[in-house]
C-alpha cells in the first residue's frame, strides 16, 4: 500500500500531485509524502496524521499479534493451494511484509519443511525459489483439515477492538451545511432535516416512521453517505485460534486507485498493514429477509471457519433495518437481541467452542418503518432509541414541487391544472392522503402508456386517470372503489 494511494483517498492530493512528486522523488529521494511536502501540496502535519491513523505494518512476527504456528499453517496453506514460490508471492498472499515472511520461511527451513531452490534466472537478479518437502506438504494438508481459510493474515482481536474505537463514527463531525446539500434534491421540510441533524451527529439510533411511499428509506440512505472518513477494516480476525472474516466486497467499498494507475517505480512503500483494507464508512441495509441467525457468528462446518455477522460488518458505519416489523423474526425477538448493544455500545458473540467475546457496538442504526412504533416497540425499548423522527405526506405545494421535479426530468410539462386534475381524482373523489412516491408511479405510468401508442410523452386526463387506477386497487379505499360499489348495488 503507497501513502499516495492513502492521500489520493482521503481526497488530499489529485493525480498531477503525485506525479509531480514522483519526478521530484526520483530526483532528490525521499519519502513521497516528503516530497510532496517540499512541493507546498499539503503541510508536514496532514502527512504525519495520515500515518499515523493508518495500521502500521508489523516489524516482527510477534507485532502481528498472531502465534507464529499459526501464520505458519496460514502460509502453508497458500503455498499449496496456489502453487507460491517466492517471498514476495507469500507477501502478496497472506499481506504480511517481507521481513515478516522471511522470518516465517527460515522458521520453516529450520523444521524442514521448505527447501530453497536458488533463484529462477541465474543471469539476473531475481529471488530465490522455495519448494515443500514431504513433511511441508503434510503440514500443509494437515492445516486446511484444521480450517480450509487461504488468504490475509489475521489480526488480533485487540488490534480489532482497538481500531474500531479509533475510528468511531462519532469522529465525523457533519456539518449542517453538508447535510442541507444532501437533502436539496429532495422536497422535505425544513424543521425534519434541523432534527435530523444532530442525530446523525450522535451516532446512536434513530427511528423514522410513518405512512408508507414518503421517503423513509431514502432518507435512511442519504444518511448513509452523508460520511465521508476513511476507514480501515481488517480481511479477517483471530480469536482462540478461529478465523473470522469480516471484509465483505458486497458491503465495504475499497477506496485505494487501481494498481494499474498508480506510479509504482522507484516509489518507496510506507510500512502500512495489508491486512487492513481502506474503505468508505460501511452500509448495510436489511428488510424482510433479516433473522437472528444474522446477527450472530456463521460458522461454516465445512471449511471450519466463520463469517462476521452483518453488523460486525457494519461497524464504523451505518446499519438500516428497513420495513421494520415485517421481518422473519418478530419485533420483540430482534429487539431484545439490540437492547444491551445500544444501550452498553458492546456487543457480545460467542464461537461454537462456547468462549464468548465482546466488541464495541459502533454504528449508526436506523430503524425504518410504516407500521405503528407503539405497537411495535415497548417504552422501555423505545426510551432506548433516542431520535424519532415522522416522516408526513406532502402537502399541496409540496406535491406540486415534487410533480415538476419528477416530470420534469422526465420531459414532462406538469401544470396547475393537472395538478388539479389528480388531487381531484385522490382526494375530493376517493379520500386518498397525497404521498411523495405518487408522483413518479404516475409519470412512469403516463410514459409507459404514451411508449404503447407511439406516441411522445405527454399528460392528459385520460391517461392520468388510468395511471391513478393503477395506483390502487378497486377493493380499497379510494380509486375505482365508486364503480366498484356502483356495479355490486
């Protein structure tokens, strides 16, 4: 990993920037923070910050924090399953240093397990070739019978436990600015954002209910990205010897630039950890489908090694449990699993083995729902969830602003009067409360319909009036229900 990577990250410097430096670098020397230093592109200090809140690579094979037997069997593994042979291909495959690994391979020689062959191309520079030895290739099999994970090395449970502290979501200040720029495309009212924002700020639970189509899970999502930090999440972690993947490439975004657009020659590489993997703030969003088996260790009996639970996953980040209430495990069951998590910010998880360990509980959690809090919540529960926040249909003007917003981005004229037409249609004929997703469902409609003619899209009675038979059905209360009674009479 390059500290260019890092600060083109974290948004400190552009490309040019670190091209500028990489000719300085190879000029003068140095370090390329240094150098871009010297160049005036960013202060001493910004650089020195960068570093250190980064993981710094172990020096030692005591620094990884991991029992050498174990790295050893890690590295076994990798070398059989992927036929390794250098050093810098058992760095690359278990993202440990060199001088960790040449640590690892003499430690190795020395039980006989390894043989070094010299180097590939006796003409050149080039590094020496390994081989196992009967008794390497058994300690190989014998360590994929024992738990069938190849990939990084882990790190310690404290080393997990610490860097999720390091990095709370509570370090982000979002400033009111920020969030006001986030909801400007959206039509909401002022005093819903102003709430909003110091429970954003708080990093704790917030609740957002009310009628269903209004924007609930949009909000929760624009929440979501409103974060910005970089943050470091370990491929995996140790505890009692059992491995426990967490790095998700479903959830955590990596941020790093594609190798192939990065300098590489001739630039130093800062001791920074592989195993750690620069991402965004994670997301984990969850609806029906959510049960408590989720939210507890998987372990795979087959390969003898478990899968972080999606909230582990979502630490440092944001975890939404949207339609809440209409999940497969019931309210009070999911519930009762959170209390002590949001109530203490510590989670507790147990391995199969029966040891229990804990981590920091550190992520925004968003509950969203169209049902009744009361009848979903107890107040004991409900005390725990300290922002609470409704979320109302439009009102007229409200839903104008959304129709020509919606229509217009669509090529659509939206006028008065057909405004007109609709809210007479929902609500003096069926008594229907105006919602913030009516808008696109009619001009999705009213596209769709114009495409079947063959004709441009355009607005008239008609074809709002079928749109809007579409937008509910005959048996409820509102379009269609008049013919619907007038035929039954």
């Amino acid at each position: 990993m390059l500290i260019g990577d890092l600060l083109l990250a974290h948004g400190l410097v552009t490309r040019e920037d670190i091209e500028l430096a990489f000719h300085r670098q190879k000029e003068n020397g140095g370090r390329l923070g240094e150098n871009l230093v010297a160049l005036g592109v960013l202060s001493q200090d910004t650089v020195d910050k960068l570093i250190y809140e980064a993981p710094q690579a172990p020096k030692t094979i005591s620094d990884t924090g991991i029992p050498t037997a174990n790295l050893l069997r890690l590295l076994f593994k990798a070398i059989y399953v992927n036929s390794l042979e250098t050093a810098s291909e058992f760095a690359a495959a278990i993202k440990l240093p060199i001088p960790v690994i040449n640590r690892l391979v003499q430690d190795a020689a020395d039980r006989k397990f390894i043989e070094a062959l010299g180097s590939a191309d006796q003409t050149t520079f080039s590094e020496n070739r390994y081989v196992m030895t009967e008794s390497g290739r058994r300690f190989a099999l014998e360590s994929l019978q024992q738990n069938q994970y190849v990939g990084p090395a882990p790190v310690s449970l404290e080393s997990y436990q610490e860097r999720i502290m390091q990095q709370k979501i509570t370090n982000e200040r979002v400033e009111q600015s920020k969030i006001d720029n986030s909801f400007k495309n959206l039509v909401i009212a002022d005093d819903f954002v102003r709430r909003l924002g110091p429970g954003i700020n708080a990093g704790k639970s917030i609740l957002l209910y009310g009628p269903p189509g209004n924007g609930k899970t949009t909000v929760a999502e624009k929440v979501a990205a409103i974060f910005a930090n970089v943050i470091y999440i370990p491929y995996c972690f140790e505890v009692d010897g059992q491995i426990i993947k967490v790095f998700d490439p479903a959830i955590h975004v990596p941020v790093l630039p594609d190798e192939k657009d990065v300098p590489k020659s001739g630039l130093r590489r800062e001791e920074f950890d592989g195993r750690w993997v620069p991402c965004d703030r994670p997301v984990v969003i969850t609806g029906g489908e959510l049960t408590l088996e989720m939210l507890d260790l998987s372990y795979n009996a087959n390969a003898k090694y478990y899968e972080a639970p999606l909230h582990v996953k979502a630490s440092n980040g944001t975890f939404i449990i949207d339609d809440f209430g209409r999940q497969l495990v019931s309210p009070t069951e999911l519930l009762n699993r959170w209390i002590v998590p949001l109530e203490s910010r510590i989670d507790f998880l147990k391995l199969h083995t029966g040891k229990s360990f804990q981590l920091p509980f550190d992520e925004l959690v968003i509950f969203s729902t169209n049902l009744s809090p009361d009848d979903l919540m107890d107040p004991a529960f409900l005390r725990r969830i300290p922002y609470k926040l409704e979320t109302i249909g439009p009102n007229k003007d409200q839903y104008y602003e959304i129709f020509k917003i919606v229509a217009g981005g669509r090529g659509l004229e939206m006028t008065e009067r057909i405004l007109e037409i609709i809210i007479d249609e929902l609500q003096v004929k069926n008594s229907f409360d105006l919602a913030c997703f009516q808008p696109k469902f009619i001009v999705d409609q009213v596209i769709a319909a114009c495409k079947y003619m063959g004709v441009a899209p355009h607005f008239t009675e008609e074809l709002i009036t079928d749109a809007l038979r579409n937008l509910y059905t005959s048996n409820a209360k509102g379009i269609g229900s008049t013919s619907a009674k007038s035929q039954k009479s």
